[in-house]
C-alpha cells in the first residue's frame, strides 16, 4: 500500500488590489503553485483607475511563470474563476488573500471549487509582557490596520502601563501617516485593548481567537510554543515584525482569518497537490488477509466483496 502524489491541473490567484499593489501576494501563491508542478495558472486582480494592472504585479507573474493575468476583482472575479466565463476559464482551485467580499465569496462557491482557506481580513493579536516595547507594539498594530477598515487589531496584556503607553504611541504616530484615514478606520472599529488577568487567561483567549498573525512580544516566547493551538502564523520575539512574514522570511502570508486558524493552516506546497492511494497485493498476499476480509464483508453484508477475493485465491479460479 503506497501513495502517488499528482499537482493540480489548473489553479486561479486572486491578488488584491484598489488601496495597494501587492507583489509580494504574486509569490506567495505562484511559487508553492509552481513547485507543486501546477500546469495552468491564471490571475485575476483589480485594475486600477487608469485601466491597468501595477506593473510590478505583472513582472512578478511573469517571473514566476503564471500563464494568464485578468483585469477583474472582487467577488466577481472570484465567481468567474469558479465557474468559468466566455473569457475566464473554469480552475479547480483558487488561492488567495482579499477582503470581506472576496472570502465570502470563496466560501460561497467552495461547494463547486475547491478553496484554499478564507483568507481576510487582515488580523493580528499581541501578546505584550511587561517589559514589551510599547513603540514596536503601536508600529505593528499601524502595520496591520493599514491593509483594510475591516483589518483586526488586538493588543493582550497584563499591564494596565503598557496598554496606556501603546495608547500614547498609537495618538503620536497616526496623524504622521501615510494611510491615515483606513488606519483610523481599522482602529476605530475593529481593535481591542484587552487586560488579561494571567498569563493563562491571555493564552485561553488567544486560542479561542486563532488569530492570523501572533506576536509573542515576552521575554521567553518559545516557552509558549506548546500552549498556542490556534494560530496562522506566530512571531516570537520584538525582533519579529509580522512585517518580515508578510513580505520576505520565506512562510506564507496568506494565512486563515476569522477564526479558521483552529482548523486551516498557511498556504503550503500541499495546497496544490492530491494524493492518490495505492494498493498491489499478490495470491499469496491476498490469502493471508483473505480471512479477516471476510470477517469484515460478512458483517457489513457485503457478500460479494468476499466473493471477490474468495474467486481469487480458491484452486478451482
């Protein structure tokens, strides 16, 4: 008994676009499509304005061997690579981070195509010691905050101090901005500064969240390793910003959102494969187990189940 492992013929990418271009999304789902030995991709994207497409999402599907770019995004693009138009072809899985539409989306046609996972949006939740930086913590909740008015920030901590510091920093690095008005949307809406009683009470919290993205911003983050379940990706220590998953460490950024952390992983290789069961046997082979077979054919009423294996190994075939 073995396996056979066999890529996916055709899989569609949807990377966002409309607030920001996002090359590096090109990579994350291309690259593992590629390895995996994905025949046919297509992408499907947002144009712009001007009708166009960001130039460096074109290079960066060119680079990474994607057969076919369409202008077209939102749900819309979604339903037309799960079921095909007079321009879009029909792919059997489709991959790729977006906002609250387009996971939706992906989750209503996920009963006709397969999906990768309902990815966005966005999401991180701190975890601050005591002696966490509060100006590292205010960066990385603005990091976040700025993909999406819907993107979830979450600060967990012990100490009143440092939820009011990070306060003080979040009011002084805001106004100064780039993206100010979708941060103060996201911040506005959807974040949470949260006490925690103890260390078990945060832990308790964090795997009933399974956030996206978790920073582990204690002095000892890997002793916590066994006790977070639920999780797309973890970020251990002040010198991990999500902002180094997200674009160059090598793991996945598209990752499960809303929660699906407790049952979906990252985006890996084995996204884009299927295995295949194997089973050879011989005479001698089948006769040894023919017994049992039996046993267990006779007891479910599968009679002729018995009979083909009894044919087999019977001196009068």
């Amino acid at each position: 008994m073995g396996q056979k492992y066999s890529p996916l013929k055709s899989v569609g990418i949807y990377v966002p676009g409309g607030r920001a271009s996002y090359p590096s999304t090109v990579l994350m789902a291309a690259v593992p499509a590629k390895v995996a030995g994905v025949e046919e991709i297509i992408l499907c994207s947002p144009p712009a304005l001007n009708g166009g497409i960001d130039p460096s999402i074109l290079v960066a599907a060119n680079e990474v061997g994607v057969n076919k770019i369409y202008k077209i995004g939102g749900a819309q693009a979604i339903a037309a690579m799960a079921y095909g138009t007079e321009t879009i072809p029909r792919v059997e899985k489709i991959i790729g981070p977006g906002n609250i539409y387009v996971t939706t989306a992906k989750l209503i046609v996920s009963s006709d195509v397969r999906i990768d996972l309902p990815a966005g949006p966005s999401e991180i939740l701190i975890l601050a010691g005591s002696t966490a930086n509060p100006k590292f913590i205010a960066h990385d909740l603005i990091a976040q905050a700025e993909h999406d008015p819907n993107a979830s920030c979450i600060l967990l901590a012990e100490s009143t101090n440092i939820l009011n510091q990070v306060s003080d920093e979040l009011n002084t690095l805001i106004p100064s901005s780039n993206r100010r008005e979708i941060i103060e949307k996201a911040l506005e809406s959807n974040s949470l500064f949260i006490q925690a009683t103890s260390l078990a009470e945060a832990l308790n919290f964090i795997n009933d969240f399974a956030p996206e993205h978790l920073e582990l911003l204690v002095n000892d983050p890997f002793k916590l390793l066994p006790s977070i379940k639920n999780a797309g990706a973890i970020f251990l220590g002040e010198m991990s910003p999500v902002a180094v998953g997200d674009l160059i460490a090598g793991s996945n950024h598209i990752l499960p959102t809303g929660g699906y952390a407790k049952t979906y992983s990252g985006l890996t290789v084995n996204d884009f494969i299927k295995s295949i069961d194997l089973v050879y046997a011989t005479r001698e082979g089948l006769k040894k187990i023919s017994k049992h077979l039996s046993e267990i054919a006779v007891y479910e009423k599968l009679f002729e189940h018995k009979k083909s294996v009894d044919a087999r190994i019977s001196d009068d075939k």
